[in-house]
C-alpha cells in the first residue's frame, strides 16, 4: 500500500494507529481522538477526562530533533508572555518523542500540548484580529532577543528563500513544474536570495515563528494565541511580516492594521517597499517549494491547480513590481 495513493480518509486512518503508544509515553488515555488538522503535519485532538490535548505528529516536517527541542523550550520559557501552546513533556522528561510508520518506512517526531479552545481565525480575520496578530508578532520577537537554548537545542538559520525546507527546485527542473513557471521562479529566486544576503548584513537574526498569519491564530474568549512555531527559526524581523502580508495579498491596504499592532508595542522593521515586495514574493517561492515534499491526499490533488495558480502570480509579479494573490480559474 502507497501512502500517498490513498485518499485523506484512508490517509488519516493510518496515522491515527501511532496515536496510542505516542499517547502511552505521555502517560495519557484517550477518550476520544479526532484529527484537527492533516496537511503539512497531521495534529489530532485528544480528550481525557475533563482535559484537552493537541498531539502533531511531523510527517512534513525537516526539522531535525534538536530544532524540535528548540521550539518546545521557546513554548515553555513563553509562560503566557505571549499566549501560545504549553507543551507537555513525556513522563520521562522528554520535550518530544518519535514513532516509527510502516507506511512511509520511516520514524518521525510528534510533541504534545495542551488544548487552546476557541477558533482558528482562518482567511477572514477582522480589523482587530490583524492589530492583535501585530502586537502579538512583536512581543514574541522582544520576547525572543533574550531567549537561550539548553543544549542541545538549536534553531535553523532560515534568513534565506526557502526557510529550513530542502531545497526542490535546483538545480533541476521538478516534474510538477512547466518551463514557463520554472523560468519564473528562478528568476524570483535569484532576486529573493540576493536581498536577504544583503540585509542580513546589517540586521542580527532572532528567533522568530515565521508562519505567523491567521491561518495560525485561534480566537478564545480572552484574546487570540499564537499556534503552529513549527517553522520557527533565526531569521530577520522583517520576515514574520512580509510571510504574515502575502496571506493578506487579496487586500494589501488591510496589512496596516498588523503594522499598526506591531508599531504599538516595538520599532518596525526599517526595509524599503521594493525589498519588502520581494520578501512577499518569498513566501511564495517557499510555499512552492514546500508543497512539492507534502504528502497529504488534498494537497495533492490541488496540485495541478496551485502550479497555474503560482504562475500568474509571478508573471503578476514580475509585470506589476507588487505580489498579489490573483486567481486564475
């Protein structure tokens, strides 16, 4: 059986069969199991009696496991500075732990949290969700300036166009890629690796979440918390806004308000719009990068659609000076 023939149901089933021994070395029974989210990485939700937990098991993910510990030591030294997953550690002490999956012959990473309740602010967050993910953006880099790691642990540098992904697209040509797109994106990479060497020259590198748009918000009672720092890593400041404005490229004049939110507890980042446009058009390089290793059914079924999709975009982008996320259908 292939795992990347089967449909998202079939997909989803298999995985779900490393959840209980991953539960079992949380020292956690499960009383229900639902998957919340299988995309990039598969996330299932857990009950236990009267709590919650959220369980992400890496299937998409590079990272390696000292990235992993990283990440869960910045979530631990948050403690509500900035509201955002509290990870659980196993009941050895580990902040991670790994299984094997026969279908894709290979082990991989999975950490535990406990539950956020609300809901994912998805495409349509409000004025006021925007301000929130701003200030929110700039706390966890304040926050991050005096950040240390034990060792172990270690983030990637990721002050580049592709972020920690394994680069797909050189030197050959994939498959899922026409010339016409290839040209494009080669051409967008050259100018994308070209100015983050030249600002990262004169900017220090941070941690920072690097995915940080609503998509990856949840709205709860009391405010929003940040999610998912699975791509977190040293980058400029500057990236966690131009990743955060390409999500927003349906209404560029809407990205004033995560702005505002930013500007209202630290300095912007000082870059030109120019640089700025091209950091937009990063994202985008990466996401198309990134989407060629998924192996979730949708995603690849979607495929053939985000290529066409990514090639008008670019030849927007290389027409207007702008990335906007025009559609074509």
């Amino acid at each position: 059986m292939n795992y990347t023939e089967l449909d998202e149901t079939a997909q989803i089933a298999e995985v779900s069969k490393l959840v209980p021994d991953l539960l079992a070395q949380y020292g956690i029974k499960a009383d229900e199991v639902t998957n919340a989210n299988h995309g990039f990485n598969s996330t299932f939700k857990i009950v236990s009696g009267e709590e919650a937990y959220a369980l992400r098991i890496n299937l998409g993910s590079s990272k390696s496991a000292n990235e992993i510990l990283a990440e869960m030591q910045w979530l631990e030294a948050l403690d509500g500075e900035v509201s955002a997953p509290k990870p659980l550690r196993t009941t050895s002490g580990e902040l991670y732990t790994s299984a094997f999956f026969p279908l894709l012959n290979d082990s991989f990473n999975a950490v535990m949290f406990e539950w956020i309740p609300g809901e994912e602010v998805g495409d349509e967050p409000t004025n006021e969700q925007l301000f929130a993910i701003g200030q929110a953006m700039a706390k966890l880099q304040v926050f991050a300036k005096t950040l240390t790691f034990r060792s172990p642990a270690s983030l990637p540098n990721i002050n580049n166009s592709l972020l920690q992904a394994k680069d797909l697209l050189r030197p050959n040509q994939p498959k899922e890629i026409d010339d016409e797109l290839y040209g494009l994106l080669m051409k967008g990479l050259a100018i994308s690796d070209a100015v983050h060497e030249r600002l990262s020259l004169s900017t220090a590198l941070l941690p920072i979440h690097a995915d940080l748009h609503a998509g990856n918000i949840i709205q709860g009672s009391e405010g929003i918390s940040v999610i998912d720092f699975d791509d977190a890593g040293m980058g400029l400041p500057i990236q966690d806004l131009s990743i955060n404005a390409l999500y927003l490229r349906e209404n560029k004049e809407r990205e004033k308000y995560v702005a505002e939110g930013y500007s209202s507890f630290a300095e912007l980042p000082k870059v030109s719009a120019e640089d700025f446009e091209v950091l937009v058009m990063a994202r985008a390089l990466c996401l198309t990068n990134s989407i060629l290793e998924m192996k979730a059914a949708e995603i690849i079924k979607f495929l053939p659609t985000y290529m066409k999709r990514t090639k008008r975009r670019f030849q927007n982008f290389f027409d207007t000076g702008e990335f906007i996320l025009v559609k074509t259908e």
